[in-house]
C-alpha cells in the first residue's frame, strides 16, 4: 500500500480515536493529542493483516517512546482493516507507556533519527 494511503488511514483513525477517548488533537513529532489532564498521548494505528498475509505491527520510534514514557504518556493502539474507501476500527486500546511489551529496537527509523521497534496487533486483539 503506498504510504500516502496509510498517512490517510492513520489521520482518520486519529480523529476517531480523539472523539473515542476524548483527545485533545495537538500533534508534535513524539506525540498526537493530550488528554483531559493534559496528559501526552501518542496514537498508532495498524492494519490487522498486511498485504502479503502477516500480521500488521505498531511501529514504535525509540526516542519518541522514551520522552512520551518521561512524561507519563499513553498509547491509543488502533487495529484496522480498509473498508471501502476508509477504514474500519477493529479493536483499540489505551495502555501506559511504559507498558508495552519488551521490544527489540533496530534500524528502520533512520528518517527520524532513532531506532524502531514493533508490537504485532495480536497485543490489542
């Protein structure tokens, strides 16, 4: 799927995630919106199954998840599928920061400056 595609499918699932958890959209490169408290949170969307079959995965850039785990943050993760021309939200969930599973960091996330790591979508499901 090209990226502009999924840059698409990933600012609706904000929107809808905003309205879901009632979000305060004020996006900055380590997160998207703030809670009622003021809270950072940080929203990754996923497909449950990628083109070629496999589960989809949350990615996950190091530097931004060690500043939104130093400032309290949450993740919304969103699982999805294409639905006609958008998306339909499968499962979502809200989880600390500093509770997502152990990852192996590795290159990847060389346009951001940082290491990646990933979280399979069977975390939410």
């Amino acid at each position: 799927m090209p990226s502009h595609r999924s840059n698409a499918y990933g600012t609706a699932i904000e929107y809808k995630m905003a309205d879901k958890y009632s979000l305060d959209l004020q996006r900055a490169s380590w997160r998207d919106a703030v809670d009622g408290d003021g809270r950072p949170v940080e929203i990754k969307a996923a497909m449950r199954e990628t083109a070629d079959g496999r589960p989809g995965t949350f990615k996950i850039y190091r530097q931004y998840h060690e500043k939104l785990r130093a400032h309290g943050g949450h993740y919304v993760l969103a699982v999805y599928r294409r639905r006609g021309t958008g998306v339909q939200v499968l499962a979502t969930e809200r989880r600390h920061a500093s509770r997502l599973p152990l990852m192996t960091w590795h290159g990847g996330g060389d346009h951001r400056d940082t290491q990646q790591g990933k979280v399979t979508v069977s975390f939410v499901l």
